[in-house]
C-alpha cells in the first residue's frame, strides 16, 4: 500500500470517519492477547461478553452482539432468510462479494473501496459495536493491480477483536500488520486460487496469530480438505455440528484453532 494511503487509513483510526472517534482496543499493545472459548449455540439473548456468529454462504457471515447489532460481511444482497442487517460490509472484487442495490433498510453500508478514488476510511461506532476498516490492493481479471481495492474489515464486540479478510490477494506487509492490529478471530478465504495459494493464506493466518481461524470462500469439500491438510499440523481443527456459534471471552486453547462452519 502506498505511504499516502496509509497515512489516510491511520488518519481514518484516529480521528474517525463514519460515526466518529473510537480508540481502538485491538490496536492497543496488551501484556497477553485476549482469549476466546466456544459456547453452545443458543437463541437465548447473549450477555455482554458474547457474539453470536452465522456462516450463511461463501464470505457472508452474519454477526450479532448482545446489544441487538447485526453486520452481514461481503454483503452481495443475501444475510440469511428475512434478515436486514443494521450494518453491511462488502468488497467488489467480484460480484459475489457486493450488490449496486442493497436494501434500503440498511442503516449503514460500508464500502470496502471508495467510489471516488483513494482508500475506504471506516470507524463507525453502533451501540456495543465498533467497525473500522484497513485497505489492501487487488488484482482484476486481467491480472492488473487495483490499489485499495480491497478492505480487511474489524469487528470490535464483546471485548473481542474480529477480522473478515474479504478477498485478499496478497500477504500482509509489516505496516499493514500493525494497522490490523492483534485478532482473537479471523474469517479467512481459503479457495486457493482467486484469492492467493493456500500455502500464502496458511502464512498470513500464522503472521495473524489469531486464535480462531473461520474458514470461507471455499468451493466444496475437496478445496476445504486441501487447506485443512496443509494447517492441521499447526493447528487444531474442529467441525461445528451446525452454521451457528456463540462466542466469548475466556481462556485460549491449547493450541491454535480452525473452526469449520458448515453454511447455514
């Protein structure tokens, strides 16, 4: 990313562009990360220290804290049967990632480009629920390299610090690595091919140091098998019985985990 850019990223974390100031949490220097343990799905009301995750399809998960805020990433117009989300995020490096129409009762729509040129500049605070948002490149179909045409979007719930890749091309630089901050949970592209290799994601999920790794952006089992094999001696591999999972602070386990969601 060019240094102009990063300084308009760092400029947008300080001092806020869509719904004011945050300072924020994930980017602050902690004697040890925060940790997260994975609670039963539950229709019950979550408590303030828990996020209710749904894998809904491809890179679109939807996110609920305990304040009633829901987010669908990657939005392409779809967050789940008779689901409006109050905030949406999307990147247009395909159509499957993006609509030109989204519900008009979406409070909050973010970009993870800008329209008009230069990086996407998001720090939104909503109710318990903080967003913000870091800039990567992409490549088009041609193989051309689109500057800012990307966004890792953060999540801020619950304590909690949440990272949805969207569909990034590339592994992280230091300097973006220090804008995204520490992650207790990471939502990773794992397709291996209009992404990057498994083996460049399997590094930026290492370089992450996430403790809970959400596989997305697969196209069926054989591809989901693939990056599995090539994480799983590093990594504990879990299968949850459904698409829905609450989480919340607590301790680590022992190792590093990648939770399979199966799509709702």
């Amino acid at each position: 990313m060019p240094a102009p850019a990063r300084v308009c990223v760092v400029f947008a974390l300080l001092f806020g562009v869509s719904g004011g100031a945050h300072a924020s949490d994930c980017l602050a220097v902690a004697e040890r990360p925060p940790s997260v343990i994975r609670t039963a799905a539950t229709p019950a009301p979550l408590t303030e220290q828990q996020v209710r995750i749904t894998y809904v399809d491809h890179s679109t998960f939807l996110i609920e804290s305990a304040a009633g805020v829901t987010i669908a990433t990657d939005y392409a117009g779809f967050a789940g049967t008779d689901v409006v989300p109050r905030i949406a995020t999307m990147n247009h490096a395909h159509r499957t990632h993006y609509t030109d129409s989204p519900d008009p009762r979406i409070e909050f729509v973010l970009r993870g480009w800008n329209p008009n040129g230069g990086p996407a500049q998001h720090n939104l605070s909503v109710g318990d629920v903080v967003v913000r948002n870091v800039p990567t490149d992409i490549r088009s179909w041609s193989g051309e390299r689109i500057i800012d045409g990307n966004s890792i979007f953060i999540f801020e719930i619950a304590n909690m610090c949440i990272g949805h890749l969207g569909h990034l091309h590339h592994e992280l630089t230091p300097d973006l690595q220090g804008l995204i901050g520490r992650l207790d949970i990471v939502m990773v592209p794992v397709d291996g091919s209009y992404t990057m290799s498994q083996a460049s994601m399997i590094r930026v999920i290492k370089q992450l140091r996430a403790r809970l790794v959400i596989p997305m952006h697969y196209f069926g089992p054989v591809t989901l098998a693939r990056f599995v094999s090539g994480i799983q001696k590093e990594f504990t591999v879990e299968t949850n019985p459904g698409p829905r999972v609450v989480l919340s602070s607590g301790d680590l386990p022992a190792r590093p985990t990648v939770l399979i969601l199966p799509e709702e």
